[in-house]
C-alpha cells in the first residue's frame, strides 16, 4: 500500500511516516489494521447472501475513517495493493477469473467505504431507497 501511495503513511500517526515499508509490516498496530482489513474482507465475502448487510457494514468502516482524516483517494490505492498480495499469495493460480472477481469486491468495499466517509464528513447523505447494487 505504501509503496503505491507512501503519502497514506501520514494518516497512520502511530509511526514515522519516514519510516521503511519493511520495518512497518513489523509495527504491531500496523499488523493489527491489516489485520482488521483481512477480517473485514472476510466478513463481507461471508455476507454474500445478503449485500445490504455487507453494504452498511462497509459503510460504516469508511465512515470510521473520517475520525483519521482520511482522504478519500487514498481508498484507491487498496485494489491494486491488494490484487498484487492476491497474486503472490496464489502465485501459478492466479488468473484472470480471479483478478476480475476480486477486482470486483475491491471496487465495490472502495466504492462504499467512499460513500461512508462523505456521509460523515457531511457531504452527501446516502438512502436506503437509492441503494443499487
């Protein structure tokens, strides 16, 4: 993530945004965010069956961010952090199939993490009536 946007190091105030992206992986509140992200992940691909579900659930961790002050492009810099960790991970296995579904997630968890930090900062209200998946 920090290689593809090193300014998101900024909004993590618990490190040295100078700080090697090597060293950072070992920062045990690092860990624990990335951990929470994987979790979060996880949680979302569980709630298939009910994407409303899923829907508010993103809604509120994008929320969540504007306590930090996160920038909203910032979201942006996770898909391909993430599809690259994908790739490693599965390495031979990886396919386009698998890109193409996991670049779907992404954009969708971005997307609405997006919508949640505006309705937080005031910037447009969502409705449950305008939600269309």
């Amino acid at each position: 993530l920090f290689e593809i946007n090193p300014a998101a190091k900024r909004v993590f105030t618990v490190f040295d945004a100078n700080e090697d992206s090597k060293e950072l992986s070992k920062c045990p509140h690092f860990r624990g965010h990335a951990l929470r992200l994987m979790q979060s992940v996880d949680t979302i691909i569980e709630m298939n069956y009910d994407i409303r579900s899923s829907y508010f659930l993103i809604l509120t961790i994008g929320s969540r961010h504007a306590a930090y002050g996160v920038p909203g492009e910032y979201f942006e810099s996770i898909p391909p952090a993430y599809l690259y960790m994908v790739k490693q991970v599965l390495g031979k296995e990886y396919n386009k199939k698998i890109e193409d579904a996991w670049s779907a997630l992404m954009k969708f968890v971005i997307n609405t993490m997006k919508k949640g930090l505006n309705e937080k900062k005031g910037k447009r209200k969502i409705s449950v009536n305008v939600l269309k998946l």
